[in-house]
C-alpha cells in the first residue's frame, strides 16, 4: 500500500511539472483540460495496478437432490468428465453419474459438451511439450541424415572417381583385346602360311630327291657310255693302225 501512495504521489508531481511547463509556453491553454486528462491517466494507472484476474478452477456441488437445500455429496472440480442420466429444465438440475459410480444433482448450467478451458490448455500444453520433444528428436534426426547425406555425397564423388577409372580400364582393355585378337588372328594366318611353305618345302625336297636320283642315273649312263666308247675306240685305233701298216707294206 506504501508503494502504491509513493508511486501516486510521484505522478502527481510530474503532471504538476508538467502543467507549470505547459503554463509557461502557452498561457492560452486550459490549465483545467491539462489536469483533467492526467487525472484520467493517473485513474488508469492505479486501476492497471490493482488488475487481478479470476481463475477458471472451480468446484460444483453434487448434492442429493434437485435444490440446494440437499445434502451435498461431494465437490466435483471444474473438468470431470460425468455422464449425464437426465436433465430437468425446470429445476435447471441434472443427474449425472461420475467416473467412480457416485450419483447426484448438479446445476445444469455447469455442464458442458466440451472439457473446461484448464483441461484443454494442460491438454494442449502436454501435446506441445510432446511436439516439442518430436520437434528435437526431428531436428536430430534432420542433422544425423544430413550428416548421412554429406557422407553417402562423398561416397558418390569417390565412387564416381572409381567408376571413371574402371571405365578407362575397360577401354583400354578393350583396346588391348581388339590389338590381341588382331594379332591372333594374324598368327593363324602366318601358322597357316607356314605349314603351306612347309609343305612347300617338303614337296620341293622331295622333287629334288627324285631330281638327284635321276641325275646320278643320268650321269650313270653317260659315264657309261663314256667307257664304252672309250672302250670301243681303244679297240677300234689298233685295227686302223695295222691297216695302215698294211698299205704302206704293199706299196
């Protein structure tokens, strides 16, 4: 109470401050209008200072009868959920049956469909501490698969890298397979050459054998015929010497 008169008492003396300074500037002004609006204002300020507000939690009355002359059975706080078995419009009182079996008469003005404003805000406060926690557990899960994301993304680069070497290693090899199959290719048609020159070869021994035996027979008979004409002119100078020594007898 002692701060409230102290701060009221400090308002006052600014306004009074300023209503001299307004005074001082403009003598024209209403002095009267001046105080009558910091008076509404100082009003305001007390006011907001005494604000208080009513809290929703409340209690009904079950009581054993349709009036409040009935014994009351008990107090039912402000979101129970009860059933309602039969209402009575002209009393304004309902039987109602709550979630431990008690039965009894509450002012139906108390009843609503949907659960008090308490209930739905710890409702709503428990489903956003729940979200919250989700909200975490998914900003962690976001980070991790980030994380995941930056190492499967280096992992493409590496395989990438890897992929295009294999890819230049098969073109080359390919290259060397296109180079050795030529190459087989060639060394079958030389083999083949080859046994055709062997053959060649062979055949041409042969025919040269055959070419040596008939000319060791031909020179064979030539040699032959070389004595025997030798032989047949030794045979035939000693006759022609004798005639000739006959001739030149008879002369």
């Amino acid at each position: 109470m002692g701060t409230q008169t102290g701060c009221k008492a400090l308002i006052i003396c600014k306004a009074m401050n300023i209503v001299s300074v307004s005074a001082r500037w403009n003598e024209g002004i209403n002095v009267k209008i001046i105080i009558l609006f910091l008076g509404t204002v100082l009003s305001s300020v007390v006011f907001a200072d005494n604000t208080r507000y009513i809290t929703d939690q409340l209690e009904i009355t079950l009581r054993s009868g349709e009036s409040t002359k009935h014994q009351i059975l008990k107090m039912l706080r402000s979101g129970t959920a009860v059933e309602v078995l039969e209402s009575n419009t002209e009393s304004g009182y309902s039987r109602i049956r709550t979630p431990n079996g008690s039965e009894g008469w509450v002012i139906t003005r108390y009843l609503d469909k949907i659960p008090s404003a308490r209930a739905r805000l710890s409702n709503a406060e428990k489903k956003l501490a729940t979200l919250k926690v989700s909200n975490r557990q998914f900003n962690s899960d976001v980070s991790s698969l980030s994380k995941e994301k930056g190492g499967l993304n280096a992992q493409i680069k590496k395989l990438s890298k890897e992929n295009k070497t294999l890819s230049q290693n098969l073109t080359s090899i390919k290259k060397t397979s296109a180079s050795a199959l030529a190459i087989d290719n060639e060394n079958k048609t030389l083999k083949r050459k080859l046994r055709k020159l062997e053959a060649d070869y062979q055949l041409t021994q042969e025919e040269n054998a055959v070419l040596r035996d008939r000319t060791a027979k031909d020179w064979f008979m030539v040699g032959a015929g070389v004595i025997l004409l030798g032989i047949g002119i030794g045979l035939l100078i000693p006759k022609i010497r004798w005639r000739k020594k006959s001739n030149w007898s008879s002369l």
